[in-house]
C-alpha cells in the first residue's frame, strides 16, 4: 500500500491500463493512508468509497485517458449522490441529485470520485476551515494552515491521500494552498476547462483547475479536465495530449520578468529570500532575468467590484436568512457587493480593461513572468486570516492576497511550483505566469524550471 501511494499519478494510471493493478487495490491503499493521516490533517472529510467501487464496476476503464484512477473533488461542486456542503452550515446535508458538469467530465475522462475535499465556506477566505468540518492543518506542520480555498486539495496530495486533486480559483485558491503544501495547481485561462456555468456563465476570474504533486501529473490532469462543452458559457477545443506532449518537451525560457511583489503588495523577507535564491539559480542556466512587472495598480479595485458583484447576486437575496448563520466575513462580502453602485460598476468594467491590456502587452516581451505565490509562509491555523489576532478589519481580510488576485484580473494562465522551503521545513512556492491563452508554452518552461529546481515529487509527501 506505501508503495502505491509514493508512486506519482502518471505511474498509477499506466499500471492501471497495463492491468498490472486494479483500481480496487488503489482505492484500497488509499482507505488506508487515509486512516493514517487524515484524523489530524482534516484534508477530506467526506469520503464516498462505496460510490467510488460502484462505479469502478461499471465500466472498463483500461482505455480511458485517467485509467480508472481516484480522484479528489473539492467540496465547491456538486458530485451526484454524495453530500456536498460548500463548507457552510446552511449547506451541511445537502445531497446533490447531479454532478457539476466538471465532475462528469472527469468521471468520463476514466476519473473516480472517491472523497470531497474540505474548503472554507463558500470558498471564501484563504484559511480552510468551516463550522461544518473544522480546520484542515497542513501535512509539512500540523499548527500551520494549509491556506485556501483549495486548502483541503493540497493537503491531501502533500499527505499522500491523494494523486489528484480537483480545485478552484477566484483569488488565488489554487496557487496559495500549493505553494503552502508543496504542490502544483494550474489556473487556466477562461474556457479550457468547464464546469457547470451557475449564475456566470461568462464570468472569468473564477476558475476550475487541476493540482497535483508534479508538472507531469498535473499537465495528465489538465488534459482531462480541458475541453469544449455545449453546456459551458466558455470554451476553447483542446487535443487530449497537448500539456503532456508539452512536458515531456521541456522548454527553457528564454527571458523572464520577476517581482517580489508586483507592485501592488508587501513581501515578507523570507519569502523574498528563497524565491530570489530561486530565480538565482535560473541565472545560471544562462536566462535572461528582468526585475519588471506590467502596471496592475487598478486591479485592486476591479477584483474588489467583481468579487462583491459575484457575492450580491449569489447569496444577496437570502442574506437575511442566512446572516446569522454564515461567517462575519462572508456577511461583509455580501453587504459590500449589494452596496455597489452604477458608477463603481463602470469604474470596474475599465479597471478591469486597464489591467488585461496592460499585462498582455507587458507579456510580448517574456515567456514568463515570475513571482511568490504567497507574501508570507504558512501562518498559524487558528488565525482566521494574517492580521486577524492584530484586529485587521474584515474589509480587509483578503488584501494579503493581492499578489494572486492582481493575476486574477489579468486572466493570464498561471501554474504554481514549489521552489524551496524555510529553515523549518515549510513549502514556498512561486507563480510562473505565462502569455494569454499560453498554456502549452507555460507547461513546457514550468517543466523545465521544475527540474532546475529538481525538487523531487516524495518530498512533496509530508512525512
């Protein structure tokens, strides 16, 4: 069982179509490392291992592309059958009848369900906890976040309970969680991967993505999870090859912007120091490296509008019903979001062009711009947010955010590495940004940063 779990997915499923193992035996090892693990982690609350052989019965996976390998889904969407509380009491026995289209989606790509990965309610806030189910504590140090929203995602990847993982990303929920725990997410641009369209159906800063231990994994993922839809708001055609075609290809970049902070935000020292030590070692491959960053000074408030927009028109109607039920933070959320006027909504709409301009352009000059994926190292679990225990407002819970969340207003694609770990052994990891609608390039220069780092994957199962 220790075996299969320290193998990478990619091992996992061409074991699986070679019929070398069977999925019972991966869902089994799986039972049991989480048996292990996840009383003190608290990464996958709900788990759904009956589901999961039913429908290993059904069907010969041995042709499909995920073989027939278990997969993790965040606790945000709906999985046919199996209780889904969007980390909320007002949710807590909720039992969805269907899947989100991104679910089916994977279980037709040879994906099985086999547990719901805890978030924090309504997948806000970059901490992991919820009153329905608790903190999640990070594998590395179990005092310590494993941030959020897809906190629940990394840590059970980091912990072993997982070879992938499914996640989102609004205003950096896949790229905090990994840099956090050591792992790798893709947040991809509008369209390669849908998902049921809610409310939004053209929205683009939310996003759905894939995280894994490694780049090969990850693109594996990727692969299944992109493509068009007729049911989505958004998409783009997609070969079923084209990330792991692309990794298998590493590319070395050839000219990369890096900024500790983007302008927009404060770094901490520590943070500066190993991703610097990082992007030193990239000197030595002979890549030019550029201290530069596009002009994302309006992208504070286009986030903010369109982030409290979101929150109006999803929970505005019931929040008298809900209000002393959900968390302080979400009540502010809402409120602002129902307290925007015309004005401000035209004052988002050209932030948010000022932005994407300002950032496409920048990105003709590079093949990757690079930066922390988080300003600080993972902070104390019981701290709601950094600042918190300072008596931080909770209008400004988020705003240490603001490296990930500028990126979301650009809409550029965005794949999170580990790059190094503090003098107590926690993950960093960084964003490498690449071009609009650049995701092939952006996996092959990831691959190969990935192995100048050569951070190999078993370190990124805490132990």
């Amino acid at each position: 069982m220790d075996e299969l779990i320290s193998k990478s997915a990619s091992e996992i499923v061409a074991l699986l179509r070679g019929g070398d193992i069977a999925i019972e035996d991966t869902l089994a090892a799986l039972e049991t490392r989480i048996g292990e693990v996840d009383g003190d982690i608290n990464a996958l609350p709900t788990l759904c291992f009956e589901r999961a052989r039913e429908q290993a019965k059904q069907r010969d996976y041995s042709g499909s592309l995920l073989g027939g390998i278990p997969v993790a889904i965040k606790d945000l969407e709906d999985v046919a059958g199996v209780r889904t509380t969007y980390g909320s009491r007002i949710s807590e026995n909720h039992v969805p009848d269907e899947s989100d289209l991104l679910v089916e989606n994977i279980e037709q790509q040879g994906g099985i369900v086999y547990a719901k990965s805890n978030t924090p309610e309504f997948g806000s806030g970059a901490n992991t906890f919820n009153d329905v189910f608790g903190a999640t504590r990070n594998p590395f140090d179990l005092s310590r976040s494993a941030a959020g929203s897809s906190g629940g995602a990394a840590a059970a990847l980091a912990s072993g309970s997982a070879w992938l993982a499914q996640g989102s990303d609004l205003g950096g929920s896949l790229r905090t969680p990994a840099s956090f725990c050591g792992v790798t997410s893709l947040r991809p641009s509008p369209g390669l991967i849908p998902s049921s369209p809610g409310q939004t159906p053209f929205g683009v800063y939310a996003q759905k993505g894939p995280m894994a231990r490694d780049l090969t994994d990850l693109a594996l993922f990727a692969d299944a999870m992109a493509g068009c839809s007729p049911l989505a708001g958004l998409g783009k055609p997609h070969h079923p090859s084209r990330f792991r075609d692309a990794v298998a290809r590493p590319q070395p970049p050839r000219r990369i912007a890096f900024s500790s902070d983007l302008g927009v935000t404060e770094t901490s020292a520590e943070v500066v120091s190993i991703c610097g030590a990082a992007v030193a070692r990239l000197e030595q491959e002979n890549i030019t490296i550029e201290h530069a960053h596009p002009d994302l000074g309006a992208s504070h408030r286009a986030f903010d509008l369109s982030r409290g927009l979101d929150y109006a028109l999803s929970y505005g109607p019931e929040l008298e019903r809900i209000r002393s039920q959900i968390k302080p933070e979400n009540v502010w959320n809402i409120e602002f979001g129902l307290g925007i006027t015309k004005d401000e909504v035209l004052e988002m709409m050209a932030a948010q062009a000022q932005v994407f301009h300002n950032a496409s352009r920048f990105m003709q000059d590079y093949d990757l711009l690079i930066c922390p994926a988080a300003i600080v190292t993972p902070y104390p679990v019981e701290e709601r947010y950094p600042g918190y225990a300072d008596g931080l407002p909770w209008s400004e819970y988020y705003r240490w955010l603001a490296i990930v969340y500028a990126i979301t207003v650009t809409t550029l694609p965005v794949i999170t590495i580990p790059c190094g770990k503090t003098d107590g052994g926690l993950p960093v990891g960084l964003q490498l940004i690449g071009k609009a609608h650049g995701e092939r390039d952006l996996f092959a220069c990831a691959r190969y940063l990935e192995q100048v780092f050569d951070w190999d994957p078993l370190q990124r199962i805490a132990t």
